[in-house]
C-alpha cells in the first residue's frame, strides 16, 4: 500500500470519527429539545391553570368584599 493511499484511509477513518461524533451530538440535542419542549407544554399547562384559580380567587374574593359591603350598609 502506498503512502497516499495509507493518508487517505486515515483521513477517511478521521472523518468518520468526526461524523461519529457529531450525529452522537445531534442525538443528545435532539433529545434534550424533545424534553424542553415536553417541560415547555407541562409548564404553559401548570400557568394556564395558575391564572384560572387566580381569576377564581379574584372573582369570590370581590364577591365577599360586595357581601360585607351590603352587610355594612344595612345594619
């Protein structure tokens, strides 16, 4: 075997390596943005339901304020 072509097989055997890595990289983003986006939704989800007992909160709240204020009025 010649020199060159000993060159080119380890040249070739590096490119793998280093295509080896990145689509081991790739995996690892790929599956590290399957769980952002997984936390994301749980997130958006738990903030949905945060502002409706929030809204809930503020409705019986003035609600009671309203009752003590006509409880006031009338005695």
């Amino acid at each position: 075997m010649k020199n060159s072509e000993t060159h080119q097989i380890l040249d070739l055997k590096d490119l793998e390596d280093k295509l080896d890595e990145l689509i081991d990289q790739y995996n690892a983003v790929k599956s590290e943005n399957t769980l952002l986006k997984s936390r994301q939704e749980a997130l958006v989800r738990e903030k949905e339901q945060l502002l409706e007992k929030t809204t809930l909160a503020r409705i019986r709240v003035e609600a009671m304020i309203t009752r003590l204020k006509a409880m006031e009025h009338n005695s």
